[in-house]
C-alpha cells in the first residue's frame, strides 16, 4: 500500500474458497475490534452484552431501527463511493467532512428561497446540483496543488476541511440565519417540499441515489477505461505517466467527482431528514468511513454492507451509550480500533503460501536486524 | 487604529504567539525529526492529544505542571511505540496507522475525559513565570518575551539541541540517510528499523510534550479535541523547515501569531467572530503551502518502508 | 597465502522460482584478484550478497581466516573486514562525501569529523585518488562517486573488497583506472573479488578466475593455470565453464567472444529521415542533467546507439524522445511530422515507441494482469474498449495471449499478475507492447540489462531483423559499448547533458574515439 491504493490481490484459490477468505478477512478485524471493545466495556464497569443488545437492537431490529439505518445509509454510500474513487487513484481525500459541511450550508441555506421559488423536483435538483458543485470545487485548490506542484494532498484537504466547517458556520450565522430561532440555524423547508418517501416509513429516496451511486462506481471503476486510468494512477504513478495518461487532467477531475458526491451525500441528508441546517453541526462521517473503506479493499460493492454496519452502529450507538451512560465517542474508539486492527490484518496476506509463514514472517518481521 | 500599535495590544500578541506557538514547536520538532528519518507522521493529532490528556491529569494530581509534562512524554512514548511496531517494525502502511492513531487519540481522550469528569472542567492553576531581571523590564518584549515560564526557555535549548544531535551526531547522521537513502544507511550496517524506530519514539515524545504543554500552561484545562488541527499544522511547519530545527522555532512563532491574533484583538476590545478566529491558522498553512511549497524539502524515502534486498 | 582470508563453502540459496547458488564452495585469497564470472542470472551477486551479509544462506557456511563467522547483516560484514562496492552506488547524494565515508562507521556518539578527515586522506590517498572531502556527493561524475565508495571501504579497515559490475558506469579511459586501483590494493593485500560479465576487462587484471553457471560452481581456473594458458585459451576455457554445451551457439556474442570491435560493413540506408532532433532543450529537476541542445538524425531502418557514461542524460533523452519530458527548445521531427508538443499517446500511435529501462517502477504495472499490461498504452482506445469505454474483456483477453505468444512471456495466463513473473518475463512484457501493433521507431534503454544471455541473444537479433529492409528504425541507448559496436550504424556519445559527438560505427579506432567523447574530448559534431 506504499504507493497509493491497495493492491487487490487474486488468489488462485477456487471461487468458494476466495469468497470465504474475503469474508474473513474483512470481518476478523470487526469481531476483533468488537471484543477489545467489550474488553472496555467491562473496564468502565458496563456490560458488554447489554450494551451491544441495546445496539442491535435499536439499530437494526425495531421498526424506527432499520428505518433509521436505511435513512442513515444514504449519505453513507454517497460518500463512501466518493472516497474509493479519489482513494483508487491514489489521491488521499481527507477533507470529506469539511465537504460535507459546506455542501450542506449551501443547500441548506438556497433551500427556502430555491423551494419558494420553483416546483418541487426542479427545486430539489437544482440543490442537488448546488451540493454537488460546492463539494466538488472545495477540492479544487488542493487538488490543483497536488497536480502542479506535487503537494501532499493529505495536509490541504485537511487545511480545507477546516476552512470549510468555518465557513459554513459563518454563513449559517451570517447571511443565512433564520430570524425565527434563537439557535443559529437556516430557514427551514416544509416536509412536503422535501425528497419524497417511501409510503408509511421514514426513508426517503435518497437511498437509491445512493445505490446508484454505488453501482455506477463499481461498473466504471471495475469495467471501464476511465475507472482503469485511475486505478493505474492509483497503483504507480510513474507507470501513468510512462502510458500517457493525463495525470493533472485525472488529478483534477478525480478530486472533483469526489468532492462532488460528498457534495451530493449532504444534499441528500439536509433534503431528505432535516429540511434545515444549525450551526456547529458536523455529524463527521468522513473520518469513520475512511476505516469501512479501506476494509471494504476499495470496492463500491463490498462498501455497502460494512456501511449498513456502520449505520446500526451509528443508530444503535447513541441509544446504546445513552443506556449505559457512556459518551457516544465510545463508538469512535471501536472504530479506532477497527482500523488499527484491519492494518494488521494485511498482514495476513491473501495467498496460502504467504499465511502458511505467518509464524515465521511474524517473528522475522519483528527483529529489527531482519532481511526478507 | 492606533490601538494596534499599544503596548497593550503587542504584549498580549507576542505572549499569545508564544502561548500558541510553543505546542507547535515541540509538535513541529518531534515530527521534523520522524520525516528526517522517512516516517510520514500523520498521526501527530492524536500524539498531541494523548499528551494533552495525560499531562493535564497528571499535572492535576501529581501537583506540579512539570509531572504533567512528564506524563505528556511517557504518553507520547506510549502511542510512539505502537506506531513503531505496525509502521516500522511491520512495515504496514504509514498513513492508515497514522489515521488510526488520530482517531484513537480524539475518541479515546474525549471518552475519558467525560467518563472521569462528565462535563465539569476542572482547571489548572497558572504555570509560574520566571521574569529574567533586567530583560523583563523592555516594553513589549520584556513582559511577553522575558517572562515565560522555565518551560519556554526548555523549548529554546530544544532548538538547539535538535540541531546539534542532527548536525554534529552520529545519530543524526544515521537518521538523515535513513531518510534519504536507507539502502547506504543499511550497507554502511546500521539497521534502518533501529534508527526510524529511535525516531518515531522521539516524534511521539515530543508530540506528547506539545498536547501537555497545550493542555497543562496554554489553556490550563483540557478539553475533548481541544488540539484542533495543530498537529497537522506541526506537519506543515516541519516540512516547510526543510530539515532545519531553527526554521521550525520561527515557523511554530508566525502560526502561533496567528492562533493569537483573534484573543489580542479582543484584549483591546476588538471583536472578531470566532469562527473566522478559527479559520485564520488554517488559511495561513494554506497561503503559505501555496506561496512556499514548491521549495519545501521533504526526504526522499519518505513514507516507504524499508526492506533489505528490494531494489 | 594458505588460509583462505575467505571461504564460502556449500553456499545454498533458494528463491521462491530459482535457485540462485546452489552448494557453491569459494576461496578468496589476499594479493589476488580473484574474478567471478558468469552469466546474468548465474547467482555471482547473490553469491556476494551473501558474503556481505545483505542475504542469508539457506545453508552453507562462511569462513574468515579459516573460522566460521556469523553473517547476518552488512553490520557483521563490515566488522569481519568485508567491504563491498554495489552495482547501484550506496551513497547518500545529499552528503558530503566525508559525511559518506563517515556513515556506519563504529565510534563516538559525537562525530569527530577531524579524525574522520584524517582517515579520508590517509585512504584516498593509498587509492590515488583525488576527490574533496567536502564536496556534494550527489554532483561528483559517477566514476569518482565509485571511488568515494572504495576509500569508503577502505576507511573501514575492509580486508576483502568486492566489486559489483563497477564497470558498467564508466567509460573506457575510467576502466582502465579501476584496473590500476585494483592492481595496487590487490598488491598491499587486499583480497579483490571482481565480479562481472564482461570477459575481456575481467580477464585482463583477473590472477585467479571462477565460474558459476545457472547456480553451481562451473569451473575455476588457478594462478598457475591462467600463466599458462594463452589469453585465447583462456577465453575459450571459460565461456565453455559459463555455458556448458551450448559454448558454440552463444559465443558469437561481442561481449564473451572478441574485443570490441565494429561490424564493419557499412549498411546503406535512404535517404528519408525517420527521426530528427534540432537544438532540442528539455525541462530538468534540480539533481538532474537534462537534456541541453541535442541535435540528430536517424534514418528510416537505421540503429542509431547511444552511448555515454551513466547519468549524462541518457534517461532524460529517452523521456523527450517518447513524450514524457516537455521540450523548452528546438523542433522534435518524425517522419517529417512535427512532434515536439505532442504527447506520449500520440506518438506512440504514429508509432514512436519507448522500451524503458525501469520495467517494474515504470514499465509495467504489478498490481494489474498481463494483458492490462500489454495494453496499458492503449486505454480506451478500439478495439479494445468499446467508443463509451466500456472495457471489452474478449478482445483484451485475444491479443494479450497472442502478443504473450509471439514474445515468449511465460505466464499461466493473460490474467496473472505482472509483478508474479520474473524479471526476464517482465522485460518481454514491455518489449512485447512496445513491439506490436505496428511499430515505426523504438527507443531502448538499456534493453538488455540483467537479462541472461539467451534471451539477450534473442532481442539483438530482433532488433537487427527489424531494422533489416529499412522497417523499423531504433535508438539504442546502452553502457554496454560491445552491444552498441555490435548493433549500431552510427553512435552518438551524451556528455553532460548534450551530444559531445556522433560517430560512425566502422573503422579501427572506434572505440577509441567514443572513449573520448564519453569524458567530454571532442566536443562538437564529429560524424565522418
């Protein structure tokens, strides 16, 4: 993984035995992570088995459960596919959140007077759009000094995630606050004018934006020439430029398209669930799903279920820690701990040959007078 | 206007750029030193918050701010050394480890702390500062300058000290090929895992020191977050410093400036929103990568692992 | 002089596809010059890794002065008196060269850079060489860099200094120094192990002579037995140790038959000109020599050799030439269409193709199958992938098994991952994209390099049969002077960044001439 994305290793395993050991490999880290957790649990003085009840429970299983992990999922996937593309090309898109935030200011803050102003669906693309132009310039600065110039794209998107997050507070403060709370928040749109949803539930269709998302990902990252080019780019720069691949061109565009469907993600979580936006509100899915990306080996498809996992978690989470009387930032440790152990587990290789030394290539490793 | 230019309002601006900067010079060294040797410190967030947290309990029960500082070190040690076995031991990938070590020091400070104080913050009684007689008494300088805490002259010799160990150690020389050409380092044989694990451990102690120096004399209470992005500015400076622990002292001073601008202006009744207070050091890393980084100097083997017998 | 200083015995080691020495014995004497021959791929490197501790041996032993010694790492290496001198230079190009000499060395924690000083002279000047202690490595010419790296050894008190293929970086007048340098450490004491594929240097200075041949011991010829075999005998001896029976079919190579010397038949070529460079200036980094007002020709089915000492921007006019560095200046003709600002795509659609030297970092792609790979110039483009992009699979598949056919790639198949295969395969991927679909001109870069001598054979001849009937015209950009005589039409020398002459590939003192040009004499054209 030194040079960019992930490799995606192919076995020459029989097709049961591969999909078994994916499997695996992306669940091991999750149930490891789940039992330091309850290790945690226990220190604090809670019941590990209470808690994660409560979890799945109020995540999953209860009307308002699965209802609401479909609601949470939307923007999820959106974002989600948004980092595979960047991350496929190597282009390490931390500043998601101050993405998000933005987008949604700008939605938020346009909504009343865009949804006053025209029909429903005209409205509600129009936003759309608005998210979507808003997340994906954001990217722009850094990605064009990362195409020119060369610089590490980890530290200006950071930079501008900030920014952003400031931003956007300043504007929900400033020239788009709602004169009728005394809170700081956007003018609010009616439920009517927002995105449609299904009969009886609370899901509103923002869940298929997102699965199309996820599907239109994985077909032009996996089947076409575009998702080739990035993921040349992605797995040796020098090679992309040895086949005259436009690098600053794919830079540039890639930044933009990630950028974008973040964009989209919060477009679709203010149109969809809120109607409004308040100021210092950041529900931060960037950072956590950065971990559920890579475990998900940069695959759209694989995304979804650790992503609905997530969403269990992020639902049940806060009711589960409300039970207990714990933060819900006990739920950021997990995650915490879901990515150290997933670095880990690339330790476990994929083939048989490299897990049948693991003992040994563990032990070699760790002296640090070692040689391969 | 002239306001600006008041004693007042420059004593409260250089007391804060020191206040501010001095986190971003024990942050800015450690990681100076890690990207000397090629480790990508990443996660130097979470390294400073860790600290922060250690130090402020241990400054709150041990009594004395330098327990506190001590504890932000051994803290830092700590996470140094997981992050020396799965990068350097283990050769996994830098920058995952390194989100990984910022997302366990943001949840796992902000759940202790609200586990051990709920939302009470308790707070800290100021560090003491040492006035140096004579120098104290200039206008301006002598009260921001001049009386610091012995803590801040530490951070002046720390420069110097980094320096020396770069420039005049074997250590140093080790550390800087480890960076630039680990192969010559390991055909010279010197183990490269050795000097990029001294590294990291120094990076992490140092990181540590800055989030206790944060927590303990800056703000003298802790806070969930309360880094704030400083120690991915602590990453800008180290780089734009090109190798150079002086550089890294002026550039930890220009950002804390402007950490401290918003609080100075307020001393003399300026009122700045806070967001936009927020916003200035960031958009200051972005001016100045933007205006500078085409010349910043970062190692050539920075962020690869090493593995004897690769060509 | 009884006691080995050295004694490898019964070295075994194993790769995951090869055996790279298999229960090899070695002696290496003090005041000899002991050279290892063989060819690529023989296991002589790997042999020498493993005696300067950068690889393990599955088993085997290692002797110093008759007892065996542990040799886990370089750090064992050094303290036993080994010094080693690599193929790929191991300095830091951002020290000074004391700070160079100083690395590794056992010592203060304080550096005591007076004492350093003092050793530095002391054992540059033993070597004759003459080279600031202070000077920026980085910016020396590769030969004093390989210098800076024997006084190196030298300073660590090494008693057994091995050299790496050391002549692949330098130009003739250079190899002639290092022989000398080589004779006088070797008659203070040293042990000097030569290593090299290259029969006529080596055997010029060789005292005692060993073969490995595909991971065994192969032959060995003692001081007394070199006395008394004629310089002729000697050759034939040992290409028969290298290559066992098929000595004949392969001894017609330049390198292991005869002296460098020209074809001598001078071909004639059209008139039309399938390249041509006028004043040509590109962009260049900060440690880089760039390319700096190159102008030259060459003609439909034409070799058009390269030559130069490594590092005068032989890599930097390969880039121009295939569209991966921006021309600042000058025209970049082929055939007759003016090129200069157009890109790699392009170009290599009109059929200007580039067989780069960095197969793994550059030329191919590990993480994708062959058949991306072999495709990889062609992303997006029909047959292959539909007009909206989509990827179709059965063409792919197709042609990567035919071209994987025509150039010998063994593989499992078209789906296999490239970084799986072996170098050699690797090499024929490249060769295998850059050669198909119509080719018009294809620059090499050291083509051949680490390719052992059968499939080295193979891509000469392809070359010569190319350019045969004018079809397909080649630079070759190579260190390897005894390829480029034995291939080229004419040879341009790079020095510094600039063609320091271009010369015609007949006549006697050719090789002279381009020794010359290859240290900066002669400047300006010089085509006869």
């Amino acid at each position: 993984m030194s040079d960019g994305a992930p490799s995606r290793p192919e076995s020459a395993a029989p097709r049961g035995g591969r999909f078994w050991s994916r499997m695996l490999r992306a669940l091991g880290p999750v149930l490891a992570a789940l039992a330091v957790g309850a290790l945690i649990l226990l220190l604090l003085g809670r019941d590990p088995l209470v808690f994660y009840g409560d979890l799945f429970r109020a995540g999953l299983v209860s009307a308002s459960g699965w209802q609401g992990m479909i609601t949470r999922l939307a923007p999820l996937l959106l974002i989600g596919t948004g980092f595979i593309v960047a991350f496929r090309a190597g282009l390490w898109n931390i500043g998601g959140d101050g993405q998000f935030v933005l987008s949604a200011a700008f939605v938020a803050g346009l909504a009343p007077a865009v949804m006053s102003s025209v029909s429903r669906p005209t409205g509600l693309v129009l936003l759309a759009l608005v998210g979507m132009v808003v997340g994906g310039g954001w990217t722009l600065l850094p990605a064009l000094l990362k195409a020119w110039y060369g610089i590490n794209e980890i530290i200006t998107t950071l930079m501008m995630s900030f920014i952003g997050i400031n931003l956007a507070n300043l504007l929900i403060k400033g020239p788009w606050r709602s004169a009728e709370t005394t809170v700081p928040q956007t003018g609010a749109v009616p439920l009517s004018d927002l995105l449609p949803r299904f009969g009886g539930t609370t899901i509103h269709v923002g869940i298929v934006v997102g699965m199309l998302s996820v599907l239109v990902g994985w077909y032009v990252l996996d089947r076409h020439a575009v998702g080739l080019r990035l993921t040349i780019l992605g797995a040796n720069p020098r090679a992309a430029v040895h086949a005259g691949l436009h690098v600053k061109r794919i830079i540039v565009v890639t930044f933009f398209v990630s950028g974008a469907l973040i964009g989209l993600a919060a477009a679709v979580e203010i149109l969809g669930v809120w109607g409004y936006m308040r100021a210092d509100w950041n529900p931060g899915f960037g950072l956590a799903l950065f971990a559920l990306v890579f475990l998900a080996r940069l695959s759209p498809l694989a995304m979804v279920p650790l992503a609905a996992f997530y969403a269990v978690l992020e639902i049940g989470g806060h009711e589960a820690a409300r039970r207990s009387g714990l933060d819900y930032d006990f739920i950021l440790v997990l995650i915490a701990l879901v990515l150290l152990f997933l670095a880990v587990s690339q330790l476990l290789g994929s083939s048989r040959d490299e897990r049948r030394g693991l003992a040994t290539r563990l032990v070699a490793r760790l002296n640090p007078r070692r040689q391969p | 206007m002239s306001e600006l230019l008041s004693a007042t309002f420059l004593t409260a601006l250089v007391s804060g750029a020191i206040l501010a900067g001095l986190p971003l010079l024990f942050a800015g060294l450690g990681e100076l030193v890690g990207e000397q040797s090629g480790i990508l410190g990443i996660g130097m967030e979470g390294y400073m918050l860790l600290g922060a947290y250690a130090g402020f309990n241990g400054a709150l029960y041990g009594g004395s701010p330098w327990v506190g500082m001590l504890c932000g070190v051994v803290a830092g040690l700590a996470i140094g050394s997981v992050v020396m076995l799965l990068s350097v031991r283990l050769g996994l990938d830098q920058v995952v480890v390194g989100i990984g070590v910022i997302l366990l020091g943001e949840g796992l400070t902000s759940l202790l702390h609200a586990v051990q104080f709920g939302a009470s913050y308790p707070r800290l009684g100021e560090m003491n500062d040492l006035p140096i007689p004579l120098l104290s008494r200039i206008p301006v300088l002598g009260e921001s300058v001049f009386s610091q805490p012995l803590i801040f002259w530490a951070g002046i010799a720390l420069v110097f000290m980094v320096r020396w160990m770069l420039r005049s150690t074997r250590w140093g020389l080790d550390l800087r090929a480890a960076g630039e050409k680990p192969r010559a380092l390991d055909a010279a044989g010197v183990s490269v895992i050795a000097v990029r694990s001294w590294a990291v451990l120094v990076s992490g102690a140092l990181g540590g020191l800055g989030g206790a120096y944060l927590a303990v004399v800056s703000a003298g209470v802790f806070v969930a977050y309360m880094t704030n992005g400083l120690g991915f500015i602590a990453i800008v400076v180290a780089m734009l410093a090109r190798g150079r622990p002086g550089w890294v002292l002026g550039g930890s001073l220009i950002f804390g400036l402007c950490l401290s601008v918003a609080t100075a202006l307020q001393v003399i009744g300026v009122d700045v929103p806070t967001d936009i207070v927020y916003m200035l050091p960031f958009l200051a890393v972005m001016v100045a990568l933007a205006a500078f980084a085409r010349r910043s100097y970062l190692p050539a083997a920075l962020g690869v692992p090493y593995g004897r017998g690769e060509r | 002089m009884d006691v080995p200083a050295v004694e490898l015995r019964g070295i075994t080691k194993v790769f995951p596809r090869v055996v790279a020495n298999d229960r090899v014995d070695l002696c290496l004497f003090g005041g000899e010059i002991h050279a290892l021959l063989g060819e690529n791929g023989a296991g002589k490197s790997t042999l020498m890794h493993i005696l300067a501790g950068v690889l393990r041996p599955d088993s085997g032993t290692v002797l110093i002065d008759g007892m065996p010694v542990k040799m886990d790492d370089p750090g064992d290496a050094r303290a036993h008196g080994i010094g080693m001198v690599y193929q790929h230079l191991t300095l830091v190009p951002g020290f000074t060269v004391l700070e160079n000499v100083m690395l590794g060395g056992r010592g203060t924690f304080r550096l005591d850079r007076k004492r350093a000083r003092r050793a530095y002279l002391e054992s540059a000047g033993s070597l004759g060489a003459d080279i600031q202690p202070d000077a920026m490595t980085g910016d020396l010419p590769l030969g004093r860099q390989q210098q800076v790296e024997i006084i190196k050894a030298l300073a660590s008190g090494a008693r057994v200094l091995i050299l790496d293929e050391p002549t692949a970086l330098l130009a003739p007048a250079e190899v002639v120094d290092l022989q000398r340098a080589m004779r006088s450490l070797s008659e203070r004491g040293m042990a000097v192990v030569l290593i090299s594929h290259k029969l006529p240097e080596a055997l010029e200075v060789a005292d005692r002579v060993s073969v490995l041949r595909a991971g065994r011991a192969a032959g060995h010829l003692t001081p007394d037995e070199l006395r008394n075999l004629s310089s002729e005998r000697t050759r034939e001896v040992v290409v028969r140790m290298m290559f066992g029976d098929d000595a004949d079919a392969l001894s017609d190579l330049a390198e292991v038959s005869l002296p460098a010397t020209s074809i001598g038949v001078r071909r004639t070529l059209p008139e039309k000109f399938a390249l041509r460079l006028d004043g040509v200036s590109a962009t260049r980094e900060r440690q880089e020599t760039g390319v700096g007002e190159v102008s030259f020709e060459v003609r439909r089915g034409e070799i058009f050799g390269v030559a130069g000492v490594e590092g005068n921007g032989q890599r930097e006019l390969a880039e121009v030439l295939a569209g991966q560095r921006t021309v600042t200046s000058g025209v970049l003709e082929f055939e007759g269409e003016d090129v200069t600002h157009l890109g790699v795509s392009e170009r290599e659609r009109r059929g200007l193709r580039f067989v780069t030297e960095d197969r793994m970092g550059e030329g191919t792609v590990s993480s994708l199958p062959v058949s991306i790979n072999l495709l990889l110039k062609h992303v997006g483009r029909r047959p292959y992938w539909t007009r909206g992009g989509r990827t179709v699979r059965g063409a792919v598949r197709k042609t990567a098994g035919e071209i994987m056919q025509e150039f010998d790639v063994r593989a499992p198949s078209p789906e296999t991952l490239c970084g799986t295969l072996s170098g050699g395969n690797i090499q024929k991927v490249v060769l295998g994209r850059e050669l198909s679909f119509a080719p018009r001109l294809v620059v090499y870069d050291k083509p051949t390099q680490g390719l052992d001598a059968r499939t080295t054979r193979a891509l000469r001849l392809r070359i010569q049969q190319m350019a045969a009937g004018h079809e397909v015209a080649a630079v070759l950009i190579s260190s390897d002077l005894d390829e480029l005589l034995a291939l080229c039409d004419r040879i341009g020398v790079m020095y510094r960044g600039s063609l320091a002459g271009i010369v015609e590939n007949s006549g006697p003192d050719v090789v002279e001439r381009l020794g010359r040009l290859m240290l900066g004499g002669d400047r300006g054209r010089a085509v006869e």
